[in-house]
C-alpha cells in the first residue's frame, strides 16, 4: 500500500466533538437542547443497528434522542400521523425516518411529510432543490461526510475532475452536487456508463456508491487520485470459518491502495462520518429553529 489512509473513524470523532461542545455551550447560554427523532419500522437487523448506534451517539453528544420503534405492519397514515406530531414538537429539531420503509408505504410520500427544516437527512424534495440551486439546504449526512473529509485532504477542491461511480439519490446525484458546488469537474458514472474504467482512471477525485463489493480494482484508479469507498457490502469469508462474513467496500482495497494516493479504509471510512454529520445537521436545524 502506497496511499494515505483517510481515517474517517478518527475525523468523525472530531467532528462529533465539536458538535458536542457546541451543543454544551447552547444548553449553557441558552438553555436549548437539540433533539433528535429516529423513527424505525420492522425489525431489519442492519437498521437496529443503525438506529442503535445513531441513539448512542446523540446521547454521546448530549442531545435528546427520541426513538420510535414501530412494528413494520404500521400503517402508512399512522406513520403521518407521528410525523406531524413530531414537525409541531418544538423539543424535536431534527426527524430520521429510518430507510428502506415496508413496501405498503410510499417512501417518497413520508419523506414529503418531514417539516423541511427538521429533515435532517437532506431527503425532502425542497433541500434537494435548494442544494441543486446553491441555496441554503439540509445536505445529506453520507456525501458531507465524505466532502468533510476530501476538503481536509485537498483544501481547494475547485478544478479537479470528480468522477462519482452510482447515481443514487441518497449519495450519488448530493455528491456530485457537493463536488459541483465546490467547483469540481463533475462526471456521475453509473451501470450503463461506456467505458467506465477508462473514465474513472481519469479521476482525481474518485468516490464510488454504487454497492458492488469490490468493483473498483486498480486499473480503474489515476496514480495519486484521492479515493472515497461509500460501500458496505458484506461477503461471504470462508477464511474466517464456515458461515462467517466480512465487510467490503465497492473498491477492492489492497489493489487501490497499491496506485491511489489516499483512501477511505471498509469499515471505518466512510461510515462514521455518516452518523457525525447526522448529529452536525440536527445542531444546524436547532441553530435555524432558534434564530
Ligand atoms: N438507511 C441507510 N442509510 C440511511 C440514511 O442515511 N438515512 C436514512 N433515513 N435511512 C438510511
């Protein structure tokens, strides 16, 4: 391995320290503590810990956290009863409804429902519009997280030739507005790209979102390019025992390591990044509610 770790776990844990003194100096000054709401439905077991992790964390960083564990035959407009309950709560400043939601509900529905300013996860058609028009918005968590991160490395992003691998409206589409707004060449790369590898290994910037374990191989890599693994993708590892599983990222690792210049390692890359951003935008929406 030639490249830079880019240790997400340890940035993520400076940026939930910030928040978390921030946090202590509202509570001080004004009296105000930030909420956050996490609503869950069904017993999906990547989302319990999802949700587990994200309830830990927002205690960690002395903010109220309010969990709504629903069962998942929980009807659609049971669920916008809570929400709205939830948008008028003046204790509640940021609402996560947990994603993938039970087939019967309509996603784009429910997400609609979420009071704009409370939308902490950047999903609400209004903070996608204002994102897309360099407007003030709720930016999702997973993409700031790995902005954060790629300004850390470079400083100034502008003029550097980004290519994002996955067009997904969580990561893919805010990403390549985010690279876009910090003056990036922007390419959105995706299944039915030509010549996918020969595009990519004219990145600089390099982040792959696309959920193929181990996809990107070093052929498609620029010697230097910074690259960002948002995939979690669990596989099959007979090396470990019979049964057992690890965790990988849409790129494969050892291979990438060996041409790029910085990397995001699976796990402890991306992903802790994800849940810090999620706390730093409920302080941003407390912040806003408050004046
Ligand atoms: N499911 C997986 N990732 C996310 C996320 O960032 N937000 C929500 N609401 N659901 C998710």
């Amino acid at each position: 391995m030639s490249a830079d770790l880019i240790d997400g776990k340890a940035f993520a844990g400076q940026v939930r320290a910030r928040v978390a003194a921030q946090v202590a100096r509202l509570k001080e000054v004004h009296g105000i503590t930030p909420g956050l709401a996490v609503v869950l439905l069904g017993e999906d077991p990547a989302s319990q810990v999802y949700v587990r992790n994200k309830g830990k964390q927002t205690a960690e960083a002395g903010m109220a956290s309010f969990e709504h564990k629903l069962p998942a035959e929980t009807t659609e407009a049971d669920l916008l009863v809570l929400l709205d309950a939830l948008n008028a709560d003046s204790a509640v400043h940021g609402i996560l409804v947990q994603l993938p939601l039970p087939p019967h509900i309509d996603e784009n529905l429910v997400v609609g429902r979420i009071d704009p300013a409370k939308d902490v996860d950047g999903f609400h058609i209004s903070n996608v519009g204002l994102l897309a028009t360099g407007q003030k918005a709720m930016v999702p968590c997973t993409p700031l997280g790995c902005l954060m991160m790629l300004r850390d490395r470079h400083g100034d992003l502008s003029g550097m030739n980004a290519v994002v691998v996955g067009r997904s409206n969580i990561v893919g589409k805010p990403m390549a507005q985010l690279l876009l707004r910090d003056s990036c060449t922007v390419t959105i790369a995706h299944s039915r790209t030509r010549e996918i590898e020969a595009l990519c290994r004219g990145a600089d910037i390099l982040v792959a979102a696309v959920g193929r374990p181990e996809m990107i191989t070093a052929d498609w890599v620029k010697p230097g390019a910074t690259v960002i693994d948002v995939g979690i993708n669990r596989i099959p590892a007979p090396e470990k025992g019979a049964g057992k599983t690890r965790l990988v990222g849409d790129v494969h690792f050892e291979s990438a390591a060996a041409v790029a210049g910085a990397i995001t390692p699976v796990p402890g890359g991306v992903g802790p990044m994800t849940i810090a951003c999620l706390l730093a935008n409920t302080l941003t929406a407390c912040c806003r509610a408050n004046g």
